[in-house]
C-alpha cells in the first residue's frame, strides 16, 4: 500500500476523508508506503515520509491512517538522533499515543509503532529533505515483502546510489564539454 508515491484506492479514500485539522501541517497527502503481507515477517513494514521533524505536528496525520489498518496506535518509538523534541505524548484524533525514545536499541531511522491489540510495525522514517527520486527508492525497497535490510542499511544504499548517479553525471558532462556526444551529433550529416 502506497501513498504519493502511486495511491492504492483504500489508502487514497481514507486520505481525503481525512477531516483538514488532522492532516499533516501542509494539508499534503501523508507519503506512506507500506509493504503487502506476506509469508515472511520483513524487517521492515514500510516507509514513512513526514514533511517535518517535527514529531508532534507530523503523528496525528499517520495514526489516522495507520488507525483503521493496523489498529489503535498506543504507543510510538524513536531513536531521537534525528528527532530535534520527543514528545511523551501527542494528541492524535480521539485518543493519546505515548511516545518513547530509545538511544541504542532502535534505529535511528526507524519508526516503531504500537497497537495495544494487534502487534507492532517498524516504518523507515525517510529524512524529510530527501530529493523525490531517492524518496521514491527508499519507499519502495522499504516495502518489500521479502526485504532484508535494516533502514539505516538502506539509507546507506540510497547514499551510494547517490553517489553513483552524480558520478555519472559528472562524467558524462566532462564527455560533453571534451567533444563528446554533442561533437558526433554535428559531425554525422
């Protein structure tokens, strides 16, 4: 299941249901990208990309997703390496998530995410500055079924594949300013 990226009909309906006051500060749809149940448990459920680092303003829009999916979200997770202010708690539509911060134990670019009644999740949290094109990749390779890789070990991924495609395109602009494809382009008549 998807969001921005490429919307599932479910996931899109219950976007723009959302009352306004409980979207995400933009009135932005939330970019989520969840992965299908499989037969496997992934180590990763899938991706969540807020807008903001801002915990407090950024929750509620998820948990009115995640909500009728997943089941109440009681409780949420993060490592506070990347979160400027953890909250304890943050008002969501209709009731309290408490909010935990753990240093160590959990990935600082994880999410956890708690139902009372029916388990837990880990989303990839994608930094909220993260060009559209690595956004899309992350999302997608979080929400793989069978995905294996931890989100810091993607986010790592996403850096050299970063790196790559710059390096690429530095190479082929120094081929075009020695003569390269413009030159056989003017040449061949």
């Amino acid at each position: 299941m998807t969001a921005t990226i490429s919307f599932s009909p479910t996931l899109e309906d219950r976007l723009s249901s959302s009352p306004p006051s409980s979207r995400a500060p933009s009135s932005s749809p939330l970019r989520l990208s969840l992965a299908p149940a499989g037969p496997a448990p992934a180590l990763l459920d899938g991706a969540w990309w807020p807008r903001s680092r801002d915990l407090g303003a950024e929750l509620p829009a998820l948990t009115d997703v995640l909500d009728p999916l997943w089941g109440r979200i009681t409780r949420v997770a993060v490592n506070p390496t990347h979160w400027p202010v953890v909250p304890r708690k943050v008002p969501v539509a209709g009731h309290v998530v408490k909010v935990g911060w753990f240093l160590a134990e959990l990935d600082p670019h994880e999410l956890l995410l708690l139902s009372y009644r029916l388990g837990r999740w880990n989303l990839l949290v994608v930094p909220p500055r993260t060009d559209p094109g690595s956004a899309a990749w992350l999302m997608a390779a979080a929400s793989d079924p069978l995905g294996t890789s931890t989100a810091s070990r993607l986010m790592e991924e996403a850096a050299r594949l970063r790196t790559v495609s710059e390096t690429d395109r530095a190479v082929e602009a120094v081929w075009d300013s020695e003569g390269g494809h413009g030159a056989r382009s003017h040449s061949v008549r």
